[in-house]
C-alpha cells in the first residue's frame, strides 16, 4: 500500500530523531520513496549521512544551499509529498507551524504542500502539558493537521510522564492507515468501550485498575476512519478522543451500563474493551474516610456484569469482549465467549511482553464461539483493531 508513494520525512533536533532511523528503514522496506528535511538542530543528533544511507535520496538542511537540480526545492517536494510526516516533532516546530512562521527547509515545505501533514510530538512531559503547546495542538488540529499521540513512560531527560515519541512500528501504522482508506462500515453503528472505571470509596479514594484505553480508543479511531458512527464510551483516561467520534465520557461501572443501553437499540457492533470492575464499595461516604490506627474494612458488592446482560438481548448484533488474564488463558476466554454468548473473544495474557496496560503493542488471541483460536503476533494496537474490525466484517 506505500509502494511507490512520495513521503516526507521532517525530522527535528530532539533524542528521539534516531527512532526516525528505523522509521525511514521501514518505509524504505515498504517501497515508499521518502525524501528526509532536518532542522539544523536535528543534525547535532543525527548524521544526515545515515539518513541519506537508509533513504537513497539526498537529505535537505540548509534552505539556501547551491541545489543540485535547478528547482526551488521547497516548492518541488512539497508538490512532490503524498504525505508529510515530522517525527520527531518538538514544541519548537509544532508552535512555528501554529503560527505561521517559515523560516527553514521544513516549516516552508509543510506551508506549502497541499499533502497530508502528521506529526507525532516527543518531548519533555512538562512542556507536552503546557497549555501553549496544547493550543497550538489544537489550532493545527482545527486546520486538518494530524497528531499521532505521543507514549507516557520515562524520558531522555529522567523525567516520568507522556511525551515519548510513538514507535516507528504505530507511526508505520498509522502512514499505512493514510492510504488505506476501507470504508466498509458506512452504514454501521459501533460502541466501543474503552479504558478503566473507577469506584468511589469516598471523595477522595475509588478503587479502579491500570488501563489507559488505549486499544479502545485503536478502536474507535479505525473504526470512524473506516465508515462507521461511533459512540466511544470511555472511563478516566489521558486520551484524546479520535476526530469523528462520539465521546462518552463515565466513571463507574454503572455508568458505562447505563450510558451503553441508552445508544444500544442503535447499534449494529459492540466493542467491550474496557476494563471494568467487578466489585464496587457497598458504601460510598459523603465524606473522606478519615485515617485511624483501626483496620479499615470495605464491603464490595458484585457490579452489573454488562457483557453477560447484553449477551443476553443480543439478538442479531455482533458483540465482541476482551480478557485479560494472568493464568489459563484460552479456558478462561472460551468459558467467557460461551457463558455472554459472544462472538468472539481478544484475549491477552498481562505477563506477556508487548501485552498488556499501557503499550502502544498487543499479543492476543482470537477465540470464537466455535472454540477455534487464533493466535496473532505481537503488533501495534491500530493495526490489532483493524484486524478486528476486518474479523467483524467477515461475520
């Protein structure tokens, strides 16, 4: 799908320039032609010697260089790009663009094509949240600019926070998705569900679990960009709803019960990926439970298991769940797949490496009422929800 597609690669000067390394090497390997522009900056991190090796084209820094071709060079690839991707993009190139500035080979480009443009952010977590930053986010975003969401975890600098640059494998994904365009679920309706929720003890304390909503919301943005109406109903997450959904945001299990039945006469498909609890404080204080030297004993009750209710009003939509499990994986997905009367099952083993809360990468299985297993390698999480969505098509 990228054979003989023109991208353009910006790379700008932070850490995570050499993660563009292995993402022009898997272009490259896809057949896409790819023309690299760095920022002066960009090169105190990166030789562009390498990125000419992996790239096979001349690599552009100075704007005002002798070209080798007599042609105005930022006119020329910017007409020439399919696609224009920066990555890694800092706040630095992010605000220039806001604002209309250009004053280097990469922001006179990006100003001057009419291609796509997708950036994927990486920088200190401090300045991702820096209301500046999150404007001119969301000022490029009102203009049809794209933004593939940035990692949490630690950073060059030390710090712990959102703000690594996606894998070359998700923003691979992700340019794939750009010309990938199925529009197989035009006419559906799809509810999603996605991420934790959270029980309340009192006004300060709940009880809830480690799910960002990540594969959910991988859900939810393949599923808008392939057709469908989508109602994301989404617990407490750091996650930026995919443009084109309908965000339904809740805490409690019971919430998430109430909100999906309220949409579910509507739906053709529902995505159970959320993690929900199974058990909620019998007792919510008004008031902050106040520390003593005593135990403090809280009484769960069982919550509505909404899969098992909506398995059974099924009727003639497609119901899919999600498990994770830490032992006996494959019985426990299969008692599940029958007891809620699904029709197939993702299942994932939280102690598997690439699996689990906060990747941006699943190892699943695919275990249907039949009983038969699909077991899929480790990949990014947009490309785990294409293929269910694809599994869903075929049902």
């Amino acid at each position: 799908m990228l054979k003989n597609k023109n991208i353009v690669l910006g790379v700008t000067g932070g850490i995570a320039a050499y993660k563009a390394c292995d993402l022009v090497s898997r272009l490259v390997k896809a057949e896409a032609n790819v023309d690299v522009i760095m920022t002066e900056n960009a090169t105190k991190f990166i030789n562009p010697l390498t990125f000419q090796s992996l790239s096979s084209n001349q690599v552009i820094v100075d704007m005002f260089k002798e070209p080798k071709y007599w042609e105005i060079q930022h006119i020329a690839l910017a007409k020439k790009a399919d696609l224009v991707v920066v990555a890694p993009a800092t706040a630095n190139i992010i605000g220039k663009i806001a604002n209309g500035i250009a004053d280097d080979m990469l922001t006179t480009t990006v100003m001057a094509t009419k291609a796509p443009v997708v950036f994927a952010p990486a920088m200190n977590c401090n300045m991702y949240e820096n209301p500046i930053l999150q404007s001119n986010i969301e000022r490029l975003k009102a203009l049809g600019y794209r933004f593939i969401e940035p990692g949490e975890g630690r950073l060059a600098c030390g710090d712990v926070g959102i703000g690594k640059m996606a894998e070359p494998d998700v923003i691979e994904s992700y340019i794939n998705s750009m010309f990938e365009r199925k529009k197989d679920f035009v006419g559906k309706t799809v509810i999603v569900t996605a991420g934790p929720t959270r029980e309340a003890i009192d006004p300060v304390r709940y009880i809830s679990n480690h799910s960002t909503g990540k594969m959910g919301y991988s859900i939810a943005y393949k599923a808008v960009d392939r057709g469908a109406k989508v109602y994301l109903i989404s617990g407490p997450t750091s996650l930026k709803a995919p443009e084109g959904v309908q965000l339904i945001p809740v805490n409690s299990a019971r919430e998430m019960h109430e909100k999906i039945m309220e949409h579910y006469d509507e739906a053709d498909i529902v995505i159970m990926s959320a993690a929900v609890a199974d058990y909620a404080p019998a007792i919510t204080h008004q008031q902050k439970v106040k520390k003593s030297d005593e135990k403090l004993i809280l009484e769960l009750v069982k919550n509505p298991d909404i899969l098992y209710e909506l398995g059974k009003i099924k009727g003639d939509k497609i119901l899919v769940g999600f498990a994770m499990e830490t032992e006996n994986l494959v019985e426990n997905a299969k008692e599940k797949v029958s007891k809620k009367n699904l029709d197939f099952i993702v299942a994932n083993d939280l102690f598997t490496e690439g699996a689990g809360f906060g990747t941006d990468t699943n190892v699943v299985k695919i275990i249907d009422k039949q009983g038969n297993v699909e077991s899929l390698p480790k990949m990014a999480k947009l490309d785990l929800a294409d293929l269910i969505l694809d599994r869903i098509i075929k049902l």
